[in-house]
C-alpha cells in the first residue's frame, strides 16, 4: 500500500508543481522525498538514504537532509503541499455537506521535551505540554478545514477562523461547551449555519448569563431540548471516530515520533498524514479517482 500511495502522491505533486527556476530539485521532487519518510515513520534523514528506496521508485537525484530541511520551510513548497491537500479534499468530498463538527485534539510531546515551540494546556482529560490540531470536519475522511497551534491555545479564537471558511450555505456545526460563546453563534449564523452546542451552565440563570444572548444561541438550547435537537447532537460523535481514524490508521498521525519538534516541522508532520488518510480513502473507495496516477 505504501508504494501506491507514494506514486500517486508524487504524480500529483508533480502535476500540481509549479516551475522551479535554477533549483537542483523542483518543489515535487522535495514533497515526494519528505513523503517517503513520512509514509514509513522515519526521519528525513532516512528519506535522503538511496539504499532506502526501492530501485524502481529511487529517484536519480535524492536531495542531501539539509536540502530537505531547509526546503521543507520554503513558502512554494509550504504552498504545493496545501494545493496537494485542496485537490485531494475536492476528490473525496461527496455532495453537498449540511453537518459539520468542531473540535481540537491534543498533538503531546514529552513534558521534559526541549522544543521551545509548544505550551500547556488542558489535552486528553489532563494538562499536557505540546500542541493541538483544531478541525472542522464535514462528511469527508480528510478536515474541511484546520489548525495547528500551542496546546494552550484557545480552541474558540480558532473555532472563529474555522467557522470563517466555510462556504456560504446551510446546514449545523456541532460542538462542545468549548464552544457555547455567543460572537461564534453569530458568526455561524452570519455564514447561514446553525452552531448547536451544549450551553454553560455555569453562567447563572440555567446557563443563561446576565448580557445579551445570541439568537442563535437561544436557538440551540431550545433545539437541544427537542428529539430531534438530540438526535442531531448525538451525531458530534463523527468528529471523534474522523480522529479515530486519522490517529489510529496505519501510517496515521500516531504519538510524535521524537525528531518531530518545533512549530514548522510538527505542522508538516501533521499535514502529510491528513494528506496520506485521503489519499488511502480513495485508494479504497474511489480508485476511479486517482486515473492521473
């Protein structure tokens, strides 16, 4: 599964690149190195190795690690790996989507970790020191949209950049207390969707605070407490099993392997194994699909 993968990665790296000037190796030939040690769980040093490489996938030239490392940061290879992800979304995207989910996920490191990049803040049911991947996810394997920040990052400040991309349209955004604020209500409205989330009831007042509620607000709590309001809300589930799978896959975003530190290299990590869930997805259910490979 591996080899496929990585050929039909690399074809559409290759299709979706742009010219590469006086660069000894175009922008694909740098994703699909960095895809290689991504596939198998290994370094980018591993990647650079040519006795790594099966002999009819080796390519001629493979850049040294340093190439990689320093290209890897570059704004055009940043740029095709995201072309690379919006043309996969686009492929395993099925019709119209009128429910989406919210939610964060903590991406830990060690609390004795060195990378001066992470912070701390409530993961898995503890405080833990690292980051976290934000997303909002539709009916599609891969994220409609996504962050990845410090753990300690407020998840509503990233739920209204989220909510921010969604195309005008209708349907129901579902989330957790995290996200019972009342300028994310407006802002979902404001984008033709219903945000349903379960309300504070800390606030006082049965959760209804002292200011001015959203309407959109007062609509969600009147929604919950209606069968169907329920039943749609019991539907938030989807967003843990999209994380399952994404967390659990071979290949997937398993714990951070222990060269994967810093900002920009955590990132990277993060959206090669978004990348590669889509990708398995359509070499599963849509070969059709994938005909340019």
């Amino acid at each position: 599964m591996e080899r496929e993968l990585w050929k039909a990665l690399y074809l559409l790296a290759t299709i979706l690149d742009k010219k590469w000037g006086s660069w000894r190796y175009s922008s694909a030939d740098i994703v699909g190195a960095y895809f290689w040690a991504v596939i198998h769980d290994r370094p980018t040093c591993w990647a650079a190795d040519p006795q790594e490489w099966p002999d009819d996938l080796r390519p001629a030239w493979l850049p040294s690690q340093s190439t990689l490392s320093r290209r890897l940061r570059q704004p055009v290879v940043v740029a095709l790996m995201t072309d690379v992800e919006q043309r996969l979304l686009a492929l395993v995207s099925v019709g119209l989507c009128l429910l989406y989910c919210v939610d964060g996920k903590a991406v830990a490191v060690s609390a004795v970790s060195k990378d001066q990049d992470t912070g701390y803040g409530r993961g898995a049911g503890a405080s833990q020191k690292g980051y976290k991947l934000h997303a909002l996810w539709g009916n599609a394997p891969m994220p409609m949209a996504w962050s990845l920040t410090t753990m300690n990052t407020s998840e509503k400040k990233v739920a209204h950049d989220l909510i921010a991309t969604l195309p005008q349209g209708g349907g129901y955004i579902l989330g957790d207390t995290q996200y019972d604020v009342g300028y994310l209500y407006d802002l979902a409205a404001e984008r033709g969707y219903q945000l349903v989330a379960k309300k504070t009831s800390s606030r006082g007042r049965g959760g209804l605070g002292h200011r001015r509620q959203s309407p959109a607000r007062l609509r969600s709590i009147e929604l919950l407490e209606t069968p169907f309001g329920k039943a749609l809300y019991r539907l938030r589930i989807g967003i843990e099993c999209h994380f399952g799978t994404l967390t659990c896959t071979s290949g997937g975003l398993a714990p951070l392997c222990a060269w994967v530190r810093r900002f920009h290299r955590v990132r990277h990590w993060v959206q090669a194994k978004i990348i590669l869930i889509g990708l398995r997805w359509l070499r599963i259910h849509r070969p059709d699909a994938l005909a340019f490979a």
